[in-house]
C-alpha cells in the first residue's frame, strides 16, 4: 500500500504523510475523471459516501463492491440517497466470508 498512489479528497486536511498521497483540490470529481482517464488502471475508493456519491452521479463508477454484514440496524446513511439518479447494475460475483459477510461485486449494466 504504502507504494501505491494515493489521492484524498479532504475539506480539512493541508498536509498528507502518508507515502504517495495527493490531496484532490477543489474539485475532486474532475480530478478524479482526470486520474481515470490517465491511469489506465483500477482506482479504488474507500470510505466518503458523499464523494461516492458525486462519483456515481457523474458516471465515473464502473464497478461496486458491496460488503453485506449479518448485521441488522434501524438507521444510518445511505449510500443511493434520495434524489439520485438510480442505476443499473448486473451481479458478477458474489463470495462468502468466514464471518457470514458477502461480497457482492456489480458491474454498469448495459440497459442504462
């Protein structure tokens, strides 16, 4: 990890640390299209619903990981809020964990 680039999308942080880090400016979706575009190569993003959400919206989303815990809850975020545009997606791959997660693996489906 540590020498693989990294780009954080930050409204707080000034200084990164970590090796390889780059802090995204003020507009982090069209860094991010720019990243996509040059690298060629798998971009993962881990953590921010709200940037995931600016991502999906402006179709920079190409495949979703989704981790179902066993686990029940009454509230919390949501990741497709309302007012978003839905999405199509086709299930490609789905594997068990030890621990009862899944990982369920989506791709953009080609009906839009």
């Amino acid at each position: 990890m540590n020498a693989m680039p990294k780009y954080v999308a930050s409204r707080t942080l000034k200084d990164l640390s970590w090796a390889n880090s780059t802090l995204l400016g003020a507009d982090p979706v069209a860094e991010i299209s720019r990243i996509k575009a040059a690298s060629g190569s798998e971009t993962v993003v881990l953590g921010s619903g709200e940037l995931l959400g600016s991502l999906i919206e402006h179709d920079l989303v190409d495949e979703y990981r989704l981790l179902v815990l066993p686990l029940l809850l009454g509230s919390g975020k949501r990741l497709f809020a309302d007012g978003r545009t839905p999405r199509r997606l086709k299930l490609t791959a789905t594997r068990p964990t030890p621990s009862g997660v899944l990982i369920n693996t989506y791709h953009r489906s080609a009906e839009g």
